[in-house]
C-alpha cells in the first residue's frame, strides 16, 4: 500500500493545485519512483489511498499496467482517515498475508524485496537515522525490537510491514497509527531494522529541492 492520502499543507504552495505524491523528483513523480522500486521487487499489487486531489493520482497512474503493477484505489473522500484509519479501510483489498506499507511522500533507494515480517511479530517498521528536522527520533532499536524509551532513538521512516491481525479491534473512522504502534509494542511484537541508505522525507518544499539538487 502506497499512503497518498495527505493533504501535504507543508509542501504549500506546491501542492495547492498538485497532490505531494505527483511532485517531481529528476522528471519524475515521488510516486512513480516507488511503483518502479515495487515492481523490482516483485510487488505487483498495489493499493493507493486517495483523498482531496488525489482524482490527479488516478489520472497520472491508471490500472498501473504501464509500470508494471496492478493498481486498487481506496477512495477516503475529502477528508483524509489518517495513517491507522486509511491502512484500515484498505484491509479488504490488502489480503490475509502481511503486506508493504510506503509513505507517498518519501524518497528512498531501500531494496523493498529485502523487507519481511518474522512470525511472532505484528509489524516490522524501516527506522533512519534523525533528519536535522527531527533530532528527537520516534523509537529505539534494541536486538530487533522497537521501544519507546532508550537511547539512541531513530525516525521512522515512513515504511513498514504489517499483519493484518496488527489492525484487530479496530473500527471504521479516522485515526493515527501510533497507539496501535504502542499496544503492539507493549506486546513485544514490534520489531524493526535501522537502513542507512538513501532516505529522504519530501515534507517540504526547501526538502524538495534539496532532494532535486
């Protein structure tokens, strides 16, 4: 699942006419450089969430059929559902197995064939070294395990694998990904790896151009 749901207020005025995913890098839309990095990978089916401008999304990529892919829309209206609440609603299209999950508005040259989930665990998540625009961190990485305190602390970096059981008791609506993020954690069945390759969180429009140059 490729999250493309955002509003992308930080990318303003950038994104007033153009959802942050259809934004270029060398040429090229954010977006189409994951569906070309899936494909290499193997992942052939794709879900895309779409909320706001995200009719252009459909538009720019169709069925997918010209990268490679087979592409499924999960349509959340003019309101997005949030991380949690979009990956929720997408379920029924993602399947019974564990499946890939890519913010639309990263930028990275991780290998996504390499990821997996290990059979104890609920979620698998990408961790990167802090940005200068997050020098907190969000988690620490202990023998694979994520934790909420501990040093040092790593940026999620906006890729994961899940099981669908990670989404159990949750209901339809709006809601962030975090707090499922903590109970799976609390369970011990949050487990992660630290990638420092290329990695590129495209939140802003001064990020952008850094990524370009």
């Amino acid at each position: 699942m490729i999250l493309a749901a955002g509003k992308g207020e930080r990318m303003r005025p950038l994104t007033a006419l153009t959802p942050k995913p259809l934004l270029a890098v060398r040429g090229q839309p954010l977006i189409v450089w994951h569906l070309q990095a899936l494909a290499r990978a193997g992942i052939r089916q794709i879900v895309i969430n779409l909320s706001g401008l995200g009719g252009q999304i459909r538009d720019a990529l169709g069925a997918g059929a010209k990268f490679g892919v087979q592409i499924e829309y999960s349509d959340e209206g003019a309101e997005p559902l949030e991380t949690g609440g979009g990956i929720f609603r997408a379920l029924p299209k993602l399947g019974a197995t564990p499946f890939l999950v890519v913010n639309g508005d990263t930028f990275t040259d991780l290998d996504f064939a390499t990821l997996a989930l290990t059979h104890d665990a609920l979620a698998h998540l990408v961790l990167v070294p802090n940005p200068p625009h997050h020098p907190q961190g969000d988690f620490a990485l202990e023998d694979g395990l994520l934790s909420d305190s501990g040093a040092p602390r790593y940026t999620y970096a906006g890729l994961a694998v899940f099981a669908p059981q990670f989404f159990a008791g949750c209901v339809p609506g709006k809601f962030p990904l975090l707090p499922l993020l903590l109970r799976a954690m609390a369970q011990g069945r949050l487990r992660g790896e630290l990638f420092q390759g290329l990695w590129s969180d495209v939140g802003t429009p001064e990020r952008l151009a850094a990524l370009n140059a």
